[in-house]
C-alpha cells in the first residue's frame, strides 16, 4: 500500500490533478444536460456518459467507458422467503491500481440508475434488497447466466448503490443500505428525505472508527499499526485527508457529480476485491474481472483466471466505468 498511498497522497495536492477532475466533471453534466434537453432515459443518459468520460486522462491515471451488448442482466435470489427474480443493476464503477501490469488496489460497486419522475424516484423493494444484502443469487439471463449460489461479500456497505438521475442533469450517487434506510420502506423516494447521513463520514481515530470509515482494513489487520505509521508518513493525519479532499476512503454518498467524480478518482467507491496485490474478496473480484474483460477495457493489466467459466463470454447489457491508475516506475 506505500505506492498507492504515496501516489494518491501527491495527487491529491497537485493542481493538475484538481483542473483534470474539474474538466471530467465539466464534462459530465454537459453530456447529463444534454440528455434532459433530449428528454432521454436511464440508458441513454448513461451512454451519453460513457461518450462524455472515456478516454479522458492525466499523467498515468485514465478513465475508461464502454458498453456491454446483450440483454438485461437478471438474477434469482429469495427475497426474505420469496424468490424472485431482479435486475442486477445497469452501471458499474471499477478502480484498479496497477504497478505497471501488476494489480494492486482494486474496487467495484454495481449501480442501478433511476430518473426522477414527478421529483421523486421510483424503487423496487427488492431490487432494493438485492443491492443492499446480496442474498445468494443464480443467473437468469445476462452477465451472470449459468451461475449459481454465487455469494457476494459486501463489507464496505457499497458493493450496491443507485444513482439518481434528476434534472436539468444532475446525479445522487447513494449506497443501498442508505437507500434503504431514506425510502422507509415506500415505493418512491423524495428530494426532501435525502440528506447527508451523518455515520457517512469519517469522524474518529480510534480503531474501531478506522474499521467502520475503511473497512477494507479489516483486511489488514495484523498490519494496522503499520499502515497507520505510512499514513502518518504519507498524510500526517486520519482520516487521509489533504485539505479536506478524502482518499482511499468508504463514500457511501455523493450529492452530486462533483462529489462523485471526485471520490472515484480518489479510490474512495466501492467495495475492495484487491488489497496490496492480494485477492481480499474472490468472488467480487471475479466477477469484477470478468466485467473489465467483456467490456475490452483490461488492456495492459494481467487479470488472473480464477475458476472454469471465467473465460465464458458473459452477453450481459451493462455499462462499466473504469478508472486505471498505474502507480509504477514512480
């Protein structure tokens, strides 16, 4: 972790790095407000996303999009004692951190979009569930097809999130279980009960408080007080701010695009697969792999084959956003 601490650390301070933040969300609500202006739905704002980030980059960071052709990905799973058959989500954001092709920082969180009908968003309970507990899950059709009792770990409370998409283009990117906890158990959810949860920041020292704000540490537990020493070394304080701008952090809530851009770049989104080279979570990290493979934006990384049907092409509509930041020869 001293590479990508040291890496994301000197970022953080560089100006460069801020105007490139600035130009990516620029860009992002000019490909949004196109969007409204258009009248477009969910798929198509997020396509005009993909045109509006991909390629974008600063020094060895850069930004990836692209689409996934196939049907709609669904999965079965019990609700409560029900089974029931959803969509998994039509998003994904990636971040890896390579030291040239070797990985070695890596996080996913599957999104499900939603567009704001009559100022509120419409939710579909389980779905809901689905995002927020990964239950065991089998695929119906789409990415995950021929998959069973597949379980997924979600030790940061963000492997699955929504985005909420509103006029005149703006997004809220929230986490299930905040999701859950704002709707109340309704079908729709209201611009006036979403708030900044105030357990989604970072605002304790101790141990445990280090735990709950970055759980990926748990990960590392015997090597706590070390990472501690190359935080205090690398950032002087926790959390691992500079200037108020969080890296490496757990954001569970982005009231808009600017926060949400930011805290991407940042390696702040997601649930972490890959820890300091190692595999941490294997089944989210296989599945993160296989969605960085079909979308053809894994070049340059060597993505190991864990299990038989990795090299199955999954034919699963989903677009992946991803973010390859390779911290070698530094």
């Amino acid at each position: 972790m001293r590479r990508v601490l040291r890496s994301m650390y000197e970022m953080v301070q560089d100006n460069g790095f801020l105007a490139f933040q600035n130009l990516v969300i620029r860009s992002a609500y000019e490909g949004l407000g196109q969007g409204y202006s258009a009248n477009d739905n969910e798929v198509a704002l997020v396509t005009r996303l993909v045109a509006s980030i991909n390629g974008k980059s600063y020094k060895r960071l850069r930004l990836l999009a692209n689409k996934i052709h196939g049907s709609r990905s669904y999965v079965e799973f019990d609700y409560r004692d029900k089974p029931t058959t959803k969509e998994l989500g039509d998003m994904v954001v990636i971040t890896t951190v390579t030291n040239g092709r070797q990985r070695l920082f890596q996080r996913l969180c599957i999104i499900q979009n939603k567009k704001a009908s009559g100022g509120k968003w419409g939710i579909d309970r389980e779905q809901l569930y689905l995002l927020k507990n990964f239950p065991p899950l089998s695929g119906n059709r789409g990415i995950l097809r021929g998959s069973h009792d597949i379980a997924f770990r979600n030790t940061s409370q963000c492997l699955g999130a929504f985005g909420l998409l509103s006029e005149p283009g703006e997004m809220i990117f929230a986490s299930a279980d905040l999701i859950t906890e704002m709707s109340r158990g309704e079908d729709s959810l209201s611009r006036d009960r979403i708030t900044m949860p105030s357990h989604a920041g970072m605002n304790t020292s101790s141990q445990s408080g280090i735990f709950s704000a970055l759980p990926w540490m748990r990960y590392h537990h015997k090597d706590l007080h070390f990472i501690l020493r190359e935080l205090e070394e690398y950032a002087g304080c926790f959390p691992w701010t500079i200037g108020g701008q969080q890296f490496i952090g757990n954001t569970i809530y982005a009231s808009d695009i600017c926060d949400l851009i930011r805290a991407w770049t940042q390696l702040s989104i997601g649930e972490v697969t890959c820890l300091d080279g190692e595999i941490v979570n294997r089944e989210v990290d296989d599945f993160t792999n296989h969605l960085i493979r079909n979308s053809g934006l894994g070049e340059g990384i060597d993505l190991p084959f864990q299990n038989d049907d990795i090299e199955r092409r999954f034919l699963g509509e989903v677009t992946v956003f991803m973010m390859h930041l390779d911290v070698g020869n530094e």
